[in-house]
C-alpha cells in the first residue's frame, strides 16, 4: 500500500520532478505555488524549462539529485516499475504521482475516477457535457486533459471532478473517491507494467484502494467478470443491451453499441455522485443535445462517392478494433489496420473478423500489418480479403476503390502510431489528407 502524501506537504520540502512533459510541467507550477524549489530531471531533456530553469538528465547526474530528495514525484510515463524507482523507494524516498497527491487532500465525494483500456476518455467527456449543460461548474481532468491540480488552470467554485485514470496513474494512488468505473479490460502497455497479470491488477487497483466503495463496470467484459473479485466491495454492471429505448442518448449521435454502453457508464457515475438530474430521462436528452464526440474514436469524417470514411486512429488495440467493426455489422468495410507492433496477440482480431457475414477487405500496414495479415490468413475461409500494403495513402486509395458505391473504409489500427506519426492526432490528419484525395 503505498503512502498517502498530499501536495500540501511538499510545501518548501525537498522534491524531485522527474520527467517534463505535461503533467510534468503541471507538477513544476505546483510545487511553485507551495513555495517549493524543485530539482527538475527529464531521460531527454529537450532544453531548459519554462522561466530558463535547468533539466538535468536522468542519466547524467539527475538521479543522484533525485536521490537527495525527501519525495520524488514522477510522471505517469516513467514506469513504477523501473529499477531507478525501485533503488529510490528502497532509500527511502517515496515516488509519488501528481494525480495520487491531489486525490489525497481533494473533497472525493465530488469525484469519479475513470479507468479502463479503452472508452474512458468518452465517458469523462459525456459525463463532462452533461454536468455543464446543467449548470454545475466540473473539472474533465487527468489523462484526457488538465491535471486538476495545476495552477494555471484553476477552476474555483469546481462542484464535480470527472477524472480519466491510466494504468500509469492508477499505480500512483493511495486512496481512491468512493466512485470508480472501469469501461473495459484487454492487453495493453505490457512494456510499461512487464507482463498482462500485472497489467491487469494495477489497472484495476483504483477500485480498491482506501475510500473505494461502488465500482461501475462493463458487464459485457468476460475479462472484468471474471476479475470481479477485484472491482471493490459493490459493483453495479452496465451492459450495452440497457440500452434498449434508452432515447436520451439520441443527441449524443454516438456510433456503436460500445459507445452507448459508455453512455449507459457516464450516467450510472452521475447518479452514483448523487447528481439529481441523471435520473430524470427528460433533462439527459434535453443535455445530451450539443455533445461533440471525440475525434479519432469512431468518428465519421466525411463521405466520398457514397463511401463512408471513419477516423478510429485512436483504436491502438484488438478490443475497440472489434468494437468498430460491430457498429458496421451490416455494410462492407475496407478495414486499415497495422502499426507500431507492440508483439500482443491478433488471434482474437482475425477471429471477430471471420465471423462477420458481409465482405471485409483489410489493409494491414507496417509495422505490424504483416502480422495481422498472418492472423487472418491462419484463421481460414472467411469473407474477408487481407491486402498488404506499404503506407496509409495506398490503404486509402485501395479501401476507396473497393468500398464503392455504398460501403465504409475505416482507420481503426489495432496498434499504436509510433513511428511513422508523431500521434494518434497526426495519424487521423494522415487519414483525412488522404480521404480528401478520393476526390480527385
């Protein structure tokens, strides 16, 4: 169990910040705030940071500086699981987390953690929408967007926090608020947390660290029924079939049964938060009105020649691929996937793909695209067509062609866009460049 320490009591401490990204930065103003002059050390130090201040490299001599310190607090990137860190905790040095410091001391009734692999960020920003159209100032914070603690984005008079919650956060925590969802459980960061079973249980710890008590989770995951056990004292379960007439999502215009199950999540937190207005079928439709999905998750980018174009570039595994594919059970899909190969397993993938009944035509691109295309050829007779191909602009052109003249070519990579895109964003932009040259 790790120690519970706030931000307050760093106030003029001795305190490490390693790494220097976003949150990294958050942590540096913070510490600021408090009075505290901080060591600041990067792996990469891209230059000095904000206010012409020093960075030292982790390597040459930034962890014998963090070694001098009373507490280090990290980024969410570097691994808790990093012999650097386990030699600092052995000295007795604690290793903290921004998100886990400001959990401590923060009013945690008014706060919901968010975790899962995929399809948390949708539901922070649905129940983000709704808690604004009603009229209660909230913070959408964590791994989606502002640390809630960083000073240069204070919100005063907050009533609510909807928190997005990564793997690498949820490590970090010493205490949890009383809500916790989890929306999905599938392979994922093995690099970060070493093996699936660690993963698994750092992703899940979040439900039952101090102060947890109900979790809201996907029922339609085999993987978190049969880890309930580790979801917490209670647990309500939330399948996409409750669904069925639930017509205030309407206006959310969402894509998927798996996104209106997040929808289903979203508001079974509002209503675990005690939010009046999440039970009242009226005022969530009449809030739902507005909400903008998320780009890069299943969103519908335009149509060309009666072609249907989808950016899921956010998809960087097997399970949301899936997913996708399932909003388009009844229309022909030309599926571009392959990326960064991370080496999981894309058994499960050629599976779902084989049990469609309509034709698929898949585009696997590098890195991993000739592993996928081993996959579904291993997987036998099927309706579906594996094309290899050497950059996304072919796998467009190629998707183009034999989706006419009513089908979807859809970007949803099963894989990471490290590499050859400096993110998930770029990759999208990739797509939607090349969408635009169909029309040629």
């Amino acid at each position: 169990m790790r120690r519970l320490i706030t931000w307050s009591e760093l106030r003029r401490a001795r305190v490490g910040v390693w790494g220097l990204g976003i949150e990294g930065a958050a942590n540096a103003r913070k510490l600021a705030e408090l009075g505290t002059d901080p060591v600041l050390v990067d792996d990469r130090p891209a230059g000095p940071a904000p206010g012409g201040r020093s960075v030292l490299a982790t390597r040459e001599g930034g962890l014998d500086a963090l070694a001098r310190c009373e507490v280090v607090v990290k980024t969410p990137g570097i691994s808790r699981y990093r012999p650097e860190v386990g030699e600092l905790e052995r000295r007795g040095i604690p290793v903290a987390g921004g998100l886990g410091l400001w959990l401590a001391e923060a009013d945690r009734g008014r706060v919901v953690c968010v975790t899962g692999t995929k399809g948390k960020s949708s539901v922070v920003a649905i129940a983000g929408h709704l808690l604004s159209r009603w009229g209660y100032p909230c913070v959408v914070g964590g791994n989606i967007g502002q640390p809630p603690w960083d000073p240069a984005q204070a919100r005063p008079g907050t009533r609510y926090w909807v928190i997005e919650t990564s793997s690498y956060q949820a490590t970090d925590l010493a205490c949890s608020p009383p809500v916790v969802a989890v929306t999905s459980l599938h392979p994922d960061h093995l690099d970060w947390h070493g093996d699936v079973a660690t993963y698994y249980a750092d992703k899940l710890s979040a439900c039952t660290q101090p102060g947890a008590d109900l979790t809201i989770a996907n029922g339609d995951s085999g993987q978190l029924l049969d880890r309930a056990a580790l979801l917490g004292p209670r647990v309500e379960w939330v399948r996409a079939g409750d669904a069925a007439g639930a017509d205030w999502m309407v206006p959310l215009s969402l894509l998927g049964a798996h996104n209106r199950r997040n929808a289903l999540i979203a508001r079974a937190c509002l209503r675990a938060l005690g939010v009046p207005e999440a039970g009242d079928d009226r005022a969530l439709r009449e809030a739902a009105a507005g909400f903008v999905p998320l780009a890069s998750r299943l969103q519908v980018i335009g149509e060309v020649a009666g072609v249907t174009f989808v950016d899921d570039s956010l998809s960087t595994n097997v399970l949301p691929t899936l997913a996708a594919m399932d909003a388009f059970s009844g229309r022909r899909v030309a599926l571009i996937a392959g990326g960064y190969d991370r080496g999981i397993d894309f058994e499960p993938l050629a599976a779902g793909l084989a049990a469609r009944d309509v034709p698929t035509l898949v585009l696997a691109v590098p890195d991993s695209g000739q592993r996928i295309q081993a996959a579904i050829e291993a997987a036998g007779p099927a309706k579906v067509d594996v094309v290899a191909c050497d950059d996304l602009d072919t796998a467009v052109a190629r998707g183009f062609s034999w989706a006419q003249p009513d089908g979807v070519v859809l970007l949803s990579p099963a894989a990471p866009s490290f590499g050859r895109f400096r993110d998930y964003r770029d990759r999208g932009e990739a797509f939607a460049t090349a969408m635009r040259g169909c029309h040629a």
